[in-house]
C-alpha cells in the first residue's frame, strides 16, 4: 500500500504557489495615499511573492517537462535558482529597510 506524503516537495510548492496569488491579490489596490516607507515595503513583499510565484511555476514545468529536453531543463533550474535566490534576498531586505527606517528616525 502506497503512503501519501504530505509534506512532500513538490506539496509544499503547490500550495505555496496558491498562497503566492492570494498574497499578490491582497496587496493589489487602488491609489491609496501612502508614505515613502510603507510604499518600499509594500514593494518589497511583492517582489517577494513575485519572485516566488516564478520559483513554483519554472519547479511545476520543470517536473512536467520531459528528461529528453535537456536545454529547456536546464534553463528551468537557472530559473529556479535564480528565483529562489531573489525571493530570499527580498525577504532578507524587509528587516533591514525597518531597521534603517528605524535608524534614521532616532
């Protein structure tokens, strides 16, 4: 008997990649006023999502695509490394640009 495994990878990935377009779809308004500072976070979570949004997308493709492609497989993990290394910059950026907020407030 076949176990399913739920917290599997490409699980994980799926429903990230959900998460992704309701994340995009909560910080989509309209022209509301905002401050310089609020506006670069905003800014920065949807890079963030964006850049996510793309890892899941190049991982789905590159686990549909057949192995006889080899050029496009490829070109799918510099994807996804690329992705993943700009979502992780990001997210890495969110607590600085606070802290230098924060900084030159005092």
């Amino acid at each position: 008997m076949h176990s399913l495994n739920i917290f599997s990878h490409e699980f994980v990935v799926a429903v990230s990649f959900i998460a992704c377009i309701l994340g995009l779809a909560l910080l989509w308004d309209s022209k509301q006023q905002k401050n310089d500072l609020e506006e670069t976070e905003q800014i920065l979570f949807r890079m963030s999502f964006s850049y996510w949004l793309v890892y899941c997308t190049a991982f789905g493709i590159g686990k549909i695509v057949l192995p006889e492609w080899e050029s496009v497989l490829m070109t799918l993990r510099i994807t996804t490394a690329l992705s993943y290394f700009l979502t992780f910059s990001c997210i890495v950026s969110l607590p600085l640009h606070k802290f230098a907020v924060h900084r030159v407030e005092e």
